[in-house]
C-alpha cells in the first residue's frame, strides 16, 4: 500500500467512525478492508471510540465545592475577574455611547423633539441600569442569609 492510499485509508476511516461516509465511499472503504493491515487498524479505532464513548466526567460533591469557594485566592480571583470583565464593558460602552451621541447630534437631518427623546430614553436607562446594580451591591453585602442554602 502506497503513502497515499494509506492516508486516504485513514482519512475514509475517519469518516467512517463518524458515520460520514458517502455512497462511493463506502465501497471503496470496504475495498481497503479486504487487507488484515487495515482490518488491524480499524479494529483498533473502533475499540478506541468506543472506549471513549463510554467514558463520563464525575461531578464532584457540593462539599468539595463548598471547599473550593471558601478559598480566599479562589474567591479573589473571580472578583478580580468580574471586575475586569465590568471595566472592559464599560469602557467600551462608554465609547459606543460616545460615538451615537456624537453621530446623533450632528445629524441635521433629526428634528429636535426626536433627539431631545432619545436622549432622554437613554438617561432614564442609565438611570435605571445603575439603580438596580446598586441595590443589589448593597443587598449582597448586608444579606444576612447569603451562606444559608436554599
């Protein structure tokens, strides 16, 4: 067997333990299977896929996770992480908000009632955008409750 019928042996057999082979390929795959070297192979495969198949990740108990999060450097880095997460978000909301503003307002073509509007539907968001983070910031560190389980 040549170097390029041994790929295109491989490549088919990859096919063929997907389930992705076509009509013509079929039979040309079968073709390769008449020799014990790829019936060898393919056995192997198989047995490895299905091998693989079978296996599945355990979940760990609630207690090892209940360990996990009382870590200080475990806790620490997912803040750290949220809050890079926030600043890059709001700074590119920043700009975004920035751009419109500016596009909006040059717009000659926008009567005033309508811009005035806009603008005032954006604030009235932020508004309430930054009323609701904040509540829940000051409810999060007064809640008495928050390491009961429900």
């Amino acid at each position: 067997m040549t170097a390029m019928e041994r790929d295109r042996f491989r490549m088919l057999m990859m096919k063929a333990l997907d389930c992705e082979l076509a009509g013509s390929e079929h039979s040309e795959f079968e073709n390769f299977l008449r020799e014990k070297e790829c019936q060898q192979e393919w056995h192997a495969f198989r047995k490895v896929k299905e091998a693989t198949m079978d296996l599945k990740l355990s979940e760990p108990a609630p207690e090892v996770w209940d360990g996990y999060w009382k870590g200080v450097y475990n806790r620490t880095e997912r803040g750290i992480a949220w809050v890079l997460v926030t600043l890059g978000a709001a700074v590119l909301f920043a700009w975004g908000a920035i751009e419109f503003v500016s596009a909006l307002w040059a717009d000659s073509q926008a009567p005033l009632i309508v811009k005035v509007g806009i603008f005032t539907l954006a604030g009235g968001l932020f508004l309430l955008f930054f009323s609701v983070i904040r509540e829940r910031w000051f409810t999060s560190r007064h809640d008495k409750y928050k390491e009961v389980q429900r």
